[in-house]
C-alpha cells in the first residue's frame, strides 16, 4: 500500500471575499527565499561593471594655443571654469573650460622658460620663469620683481599679500616690495628647491622639495627651516591635501607617489604604486577623496584616496609626457599638461553621464553603483572591474618591471637564506623610502 500526499488549497483563499473584490494574488515579499535570487543579482552586477567599462568615455577636449610643452596649471579662485596655463615658449593662457575659449592670452611673458605660475586673488596672476623675473598680471604686467636666481616654483600666501619662490634658496615676498623680505634655507643644504607650496590650512607653514632627494618644511613665523628629509630618490612634485592639513602628496621619480603626515615623517602612511616611469605631477581632489597624477609614462592616473592600486588610466594617442595635471573646482573634471603643448580635459568618473540625469536615470545609476560594490569581491565582476586598456608600451613596461621587482626580492630572500639567522632581517616597503630625518 502506497501512502500519497495530496496538497490541498482552500478555494476561499483564492477567491474575492466579497463580490466586487480584486482576486487575490499572493507574492513572496521577501526575495532571499527565491532559490534564483542571488544568481539574478550576481548578473545584475556583472552587467553593470560590464556597462560601466563600455560606457567609459573620459576624454572630453583639448585647449589649444601653446607652441610648447604646458608645464604649470593653476585654477582661478572662485571660479569652476576657468585656469590658467604656462609653458615652455613664456606663454600664459587663461582658457574658459564651459565654452573651450581663451579668456585671456599673454604672449612672451616671459623670456625662455615659465616654470611658475598661481594666482594672488580672483584677478591677478603670479609668474616666474628662467629669465629671473617675477611677473604679476591682469593680462596687462601690473609689477616686475627682479631676481638674482632662475625661479622654479611660486606660490602665494592664502590671505596675506606674501608669496613664496622656489629657486637656489626658498625666498618670501611682499607684493608691496621689489626685494625678498625673507631668504629661507637649510643650514646645510645645498640643492635647488624644485617646488613650493603654502599650507591651505596652517598658511605660514611651506613645503618645498628639492633636487638632491629633500623634502623639507618651513615656518614663515621663525624664518627657519624646521623639518627636512632625504629620500630614497628625487621628488618631482608636491600637493597638500585640502581636508587634511597634516597630510601632503609626493610624486617620486621612482615611479610611486606617497603620502605623508607630517607629524611623523619617517615612514610614508600610503604608498600609489602602478606607473611605470616618473611621476612628474600630482594634485588633490577639492574633496580630498582623490588624486590625479601624470607622469613619463604619458599616461593620466586618477586614485582612490587610501586605495594604493588599481586606479583609472587615461591615455591618448597624441599625447606625450604629462607634466602638469589638476582638478576642477567641483571635482568633476580633470586637466593635464603635456610636452605636446595641449592642455586636455578628462572626465573624472570616466563613464559618468553628462547634460540631464532623470530622476529615473539616478535611481538606476545608484543602483548598479550599490550592486557593484556588494559584489566587487566576485571574480568576473573584479575582473571586469579592473580590467583597463593601456598602450603597448605602457604593457611591457610594467611586465618588464615586475619580472625585475620579483628578481629583486628573489635575491633579497636567497641573501637571507644564506646569512646568519639575525642577521638579515627583512624590511618593510614603506621603511626603505626615508633615509635619514634632519632638524
């Protein structure tokens, strides 16, 4: 004998309960319990990792106009638009990014060179080049201050009317006078200063590196350098971050950036490794949440802040090393200066959609945004996620560097086989880039 079980329903439950009633429909309100659920989502996010990169369209124009390589960038205060560019022929353009025009354009600012250029308010423009000249502008020279040495960097004092020379020495200026009021230097230095940068925070604290390896901090209070540091190679360029005051970005030649807090200068607190030449140019986000940088590679790398690989690559095929790079002030965009003489703009959400976002649109975007991030974990989604289309070159490089980083540590490790247990102890990546503190 054969026992059977029968499922029984009520007709009741699925009938109006009273004539005139909607027939009743029972749905299962909690999707976990559907055995499809997961698999469903896990398409969803694949799908939208694959549209992101589809979708991924960063480049947006190139501002024309120089006849050399663009090596300085400096956005206008208060204003979303418009920045100012100087290069290599003297020349300064003040270019309107909304309408991709010239709003103003100086020719033979300065003789050879323009290796500095800020803005000491809404109006006026600082500069400084080879021909140990600072200019100061509102499109028409408004003063000349007459040096001794070949400036590399300036940069001007948030609220006062004071800015900062890099050259032989680090030089403090008054706007009212034709002489330096204040020459800082390290007592036993011997380098020339390669960039300057005020605090944005703490405006009397400035930050200069220099060519033989230094990183070095001074007080315009004390007229004193007050920290400095050697490293394991040159710097090339240095960005204070705008949320963080204590925090400051380097660009090495060594192929890495690093940040610092300079409290504690002993060891980097981040390391952003993935060029595979010199990073020649580095800049903060207004939000402090990311980072561009550019470098020999000709390449544009934009990072998460506190994420030290895998950021997004820009590259053209027209473009030659970048040597100067910058965030718009609403974060949104991206500048880079190149040795080929255009000055480009770059989304900096590579698949961000411009012009109207429906309501609809947004929640969409949201949405595939939230499934991306509970799924990044997943191995096609990462994948798809990470993967990036780079130039040739650019490939065999970092092939060829990994295979020299995996010998390199190779031979540390058989060196530590072969040694007296004690020895040889390994170091960590982050103790080998200070070699020494001075104060």
């Amino acid at each position: 004998m054969v026992k059977i079980s029968v499922l029984q329903h009520a007709p009741s439950t699925h009938l109006p309960a009273r004539p005139g009633d909607p027939t009743p429909t029972h749905r299962n309100l909690d999707p976990l319990l559907h055995p499809f659920a997961r698999a469903r989502e896990r398409t969803r996010a694949l799908n939208a990792a694959k549209m992101e990169r589809m979708f991924a369209k960063p480049f947006l124009a190139s501002l024309e106009g120089h006849v050399d390589a663009v090596e300085v960038l400096a956005r206008r205060p208060e204003s979303v638009t418009d920045v100012a560019s100087g290069s290599w022929d003297g020349e300064i353009i003040v270019h309107n990014l909304a309408r991709r025009t010239h709003v103003a354009k100086i020719p033979g600012a300065h003789k050879g060179k323009l290796s500095g250029l800020c803005w000491a308010d809404e109006e006026r423009i600082l500069s400084c080049g080879v021909d140990r000249n600072i200019k100061m502008w509102d499109v028409k020279p408004l003063a000349v201050f007459p040096g001794k040495f070949s400036f590399n960097s300036i940069d001007h004092h948030r609220t006062d009317p004071l800015f900062a020379t890099a050259s032989s020495i680090v030089q403090v200026w008054d706007e009212t006078k034709s002489a330096p009021v204040l020459d800082i230097t390290f007592s036993t230095a011997a380098e020339t200063v390669t960039r300057i940068q005020f605090n944005p925070s703490e405006s009397s604290v400035l930050a200069s590196i220099g060519s033989d390896r230094t990183f070095t901090l001074y007080d315009v209070r004390t007229g004193k350098a007050e920290r400095r540091i050697v490293m394991q190679m040159r710097s090339n360029d240095l960005s204070w971050s705008p949320t963080f005051p204590t925090t400051i970005l380097l660009a090495s030649e060594d192929h890495n950036l690093y940040t610092f807090d300079i409290r504690r200068l002993n060891n980097p607190t981040q390391i952003y490794k993935a060029h595979v030449a010199a990073v020649t140019t580095c800049d903060w986000s207004p939000t402090g949440t990311e980072l561009v940088s550019g470098g020999w590679d000709r390449t544009v790398r934009i990072w998460k802040e506190g994420q030290g690989t895998h950021p997004e690559v820009y590259h053209t095929k027209r473009m030659q090393r970048v040597l100067s790079s910058a965030f718009t002030a609403d974060a949104r965009y991206v500048l880079s200066g190149s040795d080929d003489g255009n000055v480009r703009v770059w989304k900096a959400n590579a698949s961000e959609k411009l012009g109207i976002v429906t309501a609809r649109e947004r929640a969409a975007i949201e949405y595939r945004d939230t499934l991306k991030d509970k799924w990044q974990a997943d191995r096609e989604v990462g994948k798809v996620q990470r993967s990036r289309h780079i130039p040739k070159p650019v490939y065999k490089a970092g092939s060829l560097k990994r295979t020299m980083l995996e010998a390199q540590r190779v031979k540390e490790e058989r060196r530590r086989k072969h040694t007296r247990a004690g020895e040889s102890k390994p170091k960590a990546e982050r103790k080998k880039v200070v070699i020494a503190e001075q104060t």
